[in-house]
C-alpha cells in the first residue's frame, strides 16, 4: 500500500490529540461545526415558521370575511 504525504500528514497529526490543548482544539473546531449546521438549518425553520404564519393569517382573514377554505 503506498501512503500519500497528505496521509502521512494526518496521521502525525493524531499526536496532537494526545496532548490537553489539541483535544481542547478538536473540542473547539467540533462546537464550531455544530454551530455552522445549526446556522443552516434554524435559518431554513426560520423560513418555513415565517411562511406558516403567513398562510395561517391569511386563511384567519378569510375566515372572518366567511370564506372557509379548510
């Protein structure tokens, strides 16, 4: 099996992990991670309760004028 220089990187890297601060850094680097996908994802929620309130107000205006659409 040849070893890339890119592998052989990350596999000296892992030493780094042996030591408090590079667990500390991968700790860190994984909260950020988390972060950067929970961004995502409440701004895509963000979107979708904003439309629901929109719709459900419209069908309450609708509602008050006597048109039932549901």
């Amino acid at each position: 099996m040849v070893l890339t220089p890119l592998l052989l990187v990350i596999l000296q890297a892992g030493g780094l992990l042996a030591t408090p601060l590079g667990q500390l850094l991968a700790v860190i680097v994984g909260i950020a991670i988390v972060v950067l996908v929970g961004r995502v994802v409440l701004k895509v929620a963000w979107r979708l309760v904003t439309i629901a309130a929109i719709v459900v107000g419209a069908l309450l205006l609708l509602s008050f004028f006597g048109i039932n659409v549901i």
